[in-house]
C-alpha cells in the first residue's frame, strides 16, 4: 500500500520527531511546550547528570531571550537540576495568549533543525502522513504543492521517529480570531527570523490538520522509521508508511 493511501486512527494525533534528544524526551517524558515538559522531567527525578536537564534548560533560555525576559543570576553551586527548576518558574511567569498560541510556527524551522529553540506550545496532527514528512525533515509546502521532496536542513533527519499519542490527547485548532491578531502582531512586529505567513498558519490547520498541545501529551507507541532513500524518495515513503501500518498506529 501507499503512502497516499496512509489514514490516521480516528480522533488521535500523531507526532513527527527527528532529533535524539527529542527522541528520548518523548518516550521518557512525553511531548508538548517545553515548559511543561521541564517541569514533568523534574518530578521525574531523573539522575543528576542526565542530559535532559541541559537541553531543556538550553531550550529555556533561548525562549526566555526571544521574549525579552531576563534569566538573572544563577549560583555556580546550582545543579542541573537547580538551574531548571528555575527557569520553569520564570517561564511560568509568562502567559500564553492568542497571539503566542497563533505564531507557534513563527520559529517552527529552527525547531525543525534544533529542537532546543524551545516554544510556549508545541504540535501535533492527526495526519500520520505529516508527521512522517516532519519525521525525515521534509518540507511539506514542496511536498504537496509540487510533489517534490526536498529537506530544511539540505538532508534527510538521522533519527526519523513518529510517535501515537494516548487516546484522548486534546489539541487545540487555531480559529480565526487568532489569525486576526497574528496579522496584527506582524503588522507591528519586525523580527528577521520570522519566516511564516498567516496563510502558512492556515495551511498548517487545514491542510496538515496540526493541533496545538497546551500540556504534556504521553506517547502510546514510538516507531523509529527506516533511514530516507534520497534515490528513492517515493519508495521511502512508501516504506515509512507500510511500517506505521505494521505497527498497528495507522491504517
């Protein structure tokens, strides 16, 4: 069967992951804003020296500096965990309002390349498809504009996951009253690293059917995909979908 053909499981949502770390973070915390996942891996109490305090509090920091907000001083005699219990609180600070919620993909293809460029919401889709073309790093305007696969960062992910989360992950569809303050919000903002458009918004609910995720979301089942063929970039596909298939998380 085909990757055209591939369908979701009815009501769930679907998440396309492409970097190790984002990997281990999904399968032992789940996935969501990286607020809420810092906080989650906190109660954890995970070891010390576990490398998922320093990538989220990477990814912290770097949101925190896109806001304007002042981290402050942190005592050397702080550990991992120190310093991340304290970014949470800052960010914990911040509300999150139509606008955030709306321009979640202003910085989406820096996440796409590096994960650690943290956002106050994170996505899903209940397109198994999507999550797929996000798992290997392909770009989807390309792809379903003009059939043609080319990738954000010039080559295929090296760590090509999708994961099925829990039956009754809520996400949340971005109306139209946000689109209207997007439009605001670039009409009085001028940031270079801003590449998305309202209609690219709208694409992302319409066409790729991306939800929102407000709070952490468990994962049901991760599947790791086979490595990208770039000489046969329909057959890949096709194998990546039969492999969702086969696992029992698509149909």
């Amino acid at each position: 069967m085909s990757f055209d053909s591939l369908r979701g499981l009815p009501e769930r949502l679907y998440r396309g992951i492409s970097h190790p770390m984002a990997v281990q973070l999904a399968r032992d915390v789940g996935v969501g804003p990286f607020r809420e996942l810092a906080d989650a891996a906190l109660k954890q109490g995970k070891a010390a020296d576990d490398p998922v305090y320093e990538f989220l509090s990477a990814s912290l920091k770097k949101m925190l500096e896109r806001q304007r907000q002042l981290v402050g001083y942190m005592p050397p005699a702080w550990t991992k965990q120190d310093q991340l219990r304290a970014l949470v609180g800052i960010v914990g600070g911040i509300a999150v309002g139509s606008v955030e919620t709306a321009d979640h993909v202003l910085h989406d293809y820096d996440a796409l390349l590096s994960p650690d460029v943290g956002r106050s919401t994170d996505s899903a889709t209940h397109s198994p498809k999507v999550a797929i073309l996000y798992a290997y790093g392909i770009k989807t305007d390309d792809f379903f504009e003009n059939r043609t696969v080319t990738f954000y960062s010039g080559k295929p992910t090296t760590a090509p996951h999708v994961a099925l989360l829990v039956a009754g992950t809520k996400g949340q569809q971005v109306d139209n009253p946000a689109f209207d303050r997007l439009k605001f919000w670039y009409q009085h903002h001028h940031d270079p690293n801003v590449r998305a458009t309202v209609d690219e918004v709208k694409k992302r609910v319409t066409r790729d059917e991306e939800r929102l995720l407000r709070e952490v979301a468990r994962v049901d089942k991760l599947v790791d995909l086979p490595p990208f063929d770039v000489a046969d970039a329909v057959r890949s596909l096709d194998v990546a979908a039969e492999k969702l298939r086969t696992e029992g998380v698509a149909q």
